[in-house]
C-alpha cells in the first residue's frame, strides 16, 4: 500500500515544473552581471534597455508560474488529505473496538490530524523546493563554467563539502526523527492523563498516575542530545552557505588566477547568491524525511484489521446468545496456545450469567467478543441465531450495550451523556433513566443540573450515569464488566440498587472481580485458562470447584 500513490504523478510533475522555474528565476541574475559587463565595455544605451526589459519579463514569467504551481498544489493537496481522513475515518470506523481500547487518544489524533499535515510539507514544499534547490547550484556552476571554468571549480569546493556534510546529516536524522516522534508522542498522552487526573493527583502525589516530569527530563534530554551531536555539522553547514564565504572565495580565486574584470563580476553577482539553495535544500530534505514518517505510520493505521461484515440474514427478536466453537487469541496463536480455544456457551433470553476466574485467565475476552470489540479467529457468536457479524455497528449495538469498569464521559451536559447511545431521547426518559440508576438527586445538586457541562464526577457517578445511559439505550442484551471493582461501599450499595433495575428481563453477561456481587445470577461460570471448568450456583461452585473456593476465600481474607 502506498499512501502517495494518488498524488505520485502530481509530485513529479510539480517537481519538474519547479525545476524549471528554478533555471528560469536564474535568469535575471545573468542578465545583471550581462548589464555589469556591459557598463564596464562602455556599451550602447540601447544595449542595456534590451536586456533589462528580457530581465523585466523573466521576472515576472517566474513569479507568476511560482505562484501558480503553489497554489494548484495546495488546492490538490487539500483534496488529497481530505480524501486520506476520510480513508482513514472509515478504516477506524470499521476497526474493533478493543484497537482503541490499546492506543491513546493522543495516538489517533497524531496519525489522523499530524501526519497528514505532515505530508502537506512533504507533497506541496519538500519535493518542489529540493528540486529547485539541487538545479540551481548545478545550472549556476555549469553556467559560470562556460564562463571560466577555473573559477568555478574553486566554487565547486563548497558545495562538495557541502555534499559530504549534508549526507552525514541525512543519515542521522533518518534515525533520530523516529525517536524524537516517539518521545513527543508519550509526552502528549503523559501530559493528557496528568490534567485529567487532577483530582487523584492532588490526593496521593504528583507521580501517582503518570510521571510527567520523567517524561518531559527524558524527552529533553534527548531533544538536547540530537542538538549536541548535530551543532558541529550545522556550525559547518552554516559557514559554507553564507554569502560571505562565497565572496572571500572569488575575491581569493579572482586574484590567484588573475581573471579580467566582467568574469570576476559575473562570479560576484552569481557565485555569492546560490549559496542560500544549499540551506533550502536542507529545511526541504527536513520536510521529506518528516513526510516519510508520516506516510509509514499512515499506511499502518491503513492496514488496520477491520471487522468482518457477512452477508446480512433476517431480523430476530430472539435474545439468546450463543458462541460456536469461538477460539481468539491477541497475538494470533493457534488451537491449544490461543487465549481461548473452541468455546462453545449459551446464555438463554432473560437470564444473567455471571463468568469469575484469576485473573488473564480470559473472562475479560470473553465478554469483549460478544460486545465485538474483537472479532474471534474461529467460530461465531450469535444473538438470537444471527451471527454478530452479519450485523451492523447500529444493528449489534442496539441489541448489546456495553457497561465497563472505567465509563467515559464525552466534554457535554450530563443530559447529552445519558442520551448519548439516543441523542433524541426526551427530558423525561433521561430523568427517569437518571431515577433508576439512582443519580438523579445529585445531578440536580449539580452547579446547571442536568445541563451542567463536563462535571466533576467520583468513579460511582460515572458508573451511575453508564447505567442511565444504558437504560435510555434499553439493549435486550447488556454486558457488564464489574461496574463495583473500584468504588467505596456507598456507591457499590447505590450501583447495585440501579443494576437491578438495569438487568430486569435482559440477557446478561457479567465479568465479576467481587464474588459476593454475584447473589442475583442465574448460573456462575469458572473460567481457567480460556475454558469453562464450572458452573453451578454459588454454594455448589463452593463446595466443588477448588479454583472458585480458592477465588472466594481469598476474597473474604481481603
């Protein structure tokens, strides 16, 4: 896959263009030292109005065809990136859910709004501008060449020096680039949770959730390290281009060889103003080695596995749940090593099936299938006999609603966040919703009530207003991931009050971390390592499944 591939002819069209523009803007400078060399051989008036209207028009012939090629690379770069974010929109669209749940926010906004910025640079600047920046020194020393080609080897010795510099340079920010992309971007997502954690943060320390300023000491500390070992090679590169180098090489090599006057002008007026290419030509290859980065970590997120759509079948009203012979694994392995391997479960319409065991031992996957934030490798999972991958994003998610342990609020009111799965829900049903998750006292003790925007929230008001807003979605199926492992006793007594409310004649699959949660299940399944080995009651899992003995006592001494 390769990322450029729609604008590969516009960049080397728009690269030989600009090379063009770059041998027609060197043009006025050899009309000018023509008119030098005119004045100094006493020629006619006539002679230099001529060739001052031909500099005159390549003036304006080259400004105009810049200006020109600029601005229809912009208008097509700006098609071409609106077109990749929809790409890549639509790649994240169809990814699973559990992708996201991996990567930062941070992550996605740098591939998504940073990287293709990045090939803005890339397409529109960096090729064009180190085009014009290799043609102009070369069609200058071929120039001044035919003019006297022992003054313009003495010119030649810079731009080697510059050469062999340059190269040195390329090849050490080819890896350090990546290094510095990486640092910058854990910094980004440090400094995201340090001022989202505020409230914890304050309590146990600064270094409780994140340690930002480690993050911040390492990333400069590298960005310093890039600059020490570089300083030398740009205190080189500096020196070689700078005008006054280039005119102390021509006063010098005019005097060793002796040239006649008109050459060491044409020398003067040329070979002292080609030197500010050789910087552009850096800055450019700067922009090109940035560019590749971005098009390799857009082609990643390109590559994405989406989730699978079959052939859709006929609608059901039936809620039973069923995974066939379902085997998945997150690194991919195969038959007995797979993380699960060959599940076979079914949970009947109406009932809450609760699912306990060590931790890794593969509950957490189990209830993420079934929500599709993975697609298995093996088997299929059904609702009422359809394959969930048959089924829409729309389709599965208003059959199946998703409480985890961490519910995130989107920056709008407490209204909108419990309408967010039915935006168009009305007042009442947010309020009633708000009622039987048992938080709509204290959203009413909210600065705005239900419109206050972005509220300060404990973790249990967050898990209350997760099940408000499952209750306006009213999926018939509802997988919870212990909505009780991190609240205090208060909140857990409240949460449990709402969930009764919540489960009430729906299918449901709970993670459960807190056993003695589990009173109101149908049925408890003990997982080990991927497999069903139990499943009963709690007092028949007690007396004989040694793994679920061992889970409760060691809750109970906890």
């Amino acid at each position: 896959m390769n990322v450029l591939a729609p604008v590969k002819n516009t960049i080397i069209i728009g690269g030989i263009i600009r090379g063009i523009l770059a041998l027609v803007e060197i043009l006025p400078f050899i009309f000018f030292a023509e008119l030098v060399r005119l004045f100094l051989l006493a020629a006619p008036r006539e002679e230099f109005i001529r060739v001052a209207i031909y500099a005159l028009i390549v003036l304006v012939v080259s400004g105009l065809g810049n200006f020109l090629l600029i601005t229809i690379l912009h208008f097509i770069d700006a098609a071409f990136a609106a077109q990749l974010r929809r790409r890549m929109l639509s790649v994240l669209a169809e990814a699973p859910l559990g992708w996201f749940r991996r990567r930062d926010s941070s992550e996605v906004r740098q591939r998504v709004g940073d990287d293709v910025a990045g090939l803005h640079s890339l397409i529109v600047h960096g090729v064009p501008d180190a085009v014009a920046a290799v043609v102009t020194p070369i069609a200058v020393l071929i120039y001044l060449g035919i003019v006297d080609w022992k003054m313009m080897l003495v010119l030649l010795i810079p731009v080697l020096l510059y050469v062999v510099a340059m190269a040195r340079e390329g090849i050490r920010e080819k890896e350090v680039i990546s290094v510095l992309l990486r640092h910058r971007l854990q910094m980004a997502q440090d400094a995201r949770h340090f001022l989202a954690s505020q409230d914890t943060i304050r309590i146990l320390g600064d270094k409780s959730i994140v340690d930002l300023e480690s993050t911040l000491w390492d990333t400069s500390k590298v960005v310093h390290e890039t600059q020490d070992k570089s300083a030398q090679t740009k205190t080189v590169l500096i020196l070689l281009t700078r005008p006054a180098t280039m005119l102390a090489l021509v006063v010098l090599g005019g005097w060793l060889l002796k040239v006649d006057a008109p050459t060491e002008a044409a020398f003067l007026i040329l070979g002292t103003a080609f030197g500010g290419q050789l910087v552009t030509l850096s800055f450019s290859m700067a922009d090109m080695l940035a560019g590749r980065e971005a098009k390799d970590s857009i082609e990643l997120l390109l590559a994405t596995p989406t989730l699978a759509t079959l052939h859709s079948e006929a609608e059901s009203v039936d809620t039973s749940v069923c995974f066939r012979d379902v085997s998945f694994d997150y690194q991919g392995r195969q038959g007995e090593q797979a993380l699960i391997s060959d599940l076979n479960l079914e949970l009947a319409a109406g009932t809450t099936t609760a699912i306990v065991g060590e931790s890794g031992g593969g509950k957490s996957t189990i209830a993420a299938l079934l929500a599709r934030l993975w697609d298995p490798q093996k088997g299929e999972i059904s609702i009422g006999g359809k394959n969930i991958a048959a089924m829409s994003q729309e389709e599965l998610y208003a059959k199946v609603g998703v409480l985890l342990q961490d519910v995130r609020l989107v920056r709008d009111t407490v209204a909108a966040n419990i309408a967010l799965a039915k935006p168009d829900a009305s007042r009442e049903e947010i309020e009633e919703a708000a009622r039987q998750a048992q938080i709509h006292e204290e959203i009413l003790q909210l600065p705005q009530g239900y419109d206050t925007v972005d509220p300060q929230l404990s973790g249990g008001q967050r898990q209350r207003i997760g099940i408000a807003r499952m209750l306006v979605a009213n999926t018939p199926v509802v997988v919870l991931d212990e909505p009780t492992a991190s609240t205090d006793y208060d909140n857990e007594q409240a949460i449990h009050a709402a969930l009764k409310e919540l489960l009430r004649g729906r299918t449901v699959l709970i993670i459960a971390h807190r056993l003695h949660t589990l009173q109101d299940a149908d049925r408890i399944l003990v997982v080990k390592a991927g497999k069903i080995i139990a499943e009963g009651c709690h007092g028949e899992l007690l007396s004989s499944n040694e793994t679920y003995r061992e889970l409760w006592e060691k809750e109970s001494i906890q």
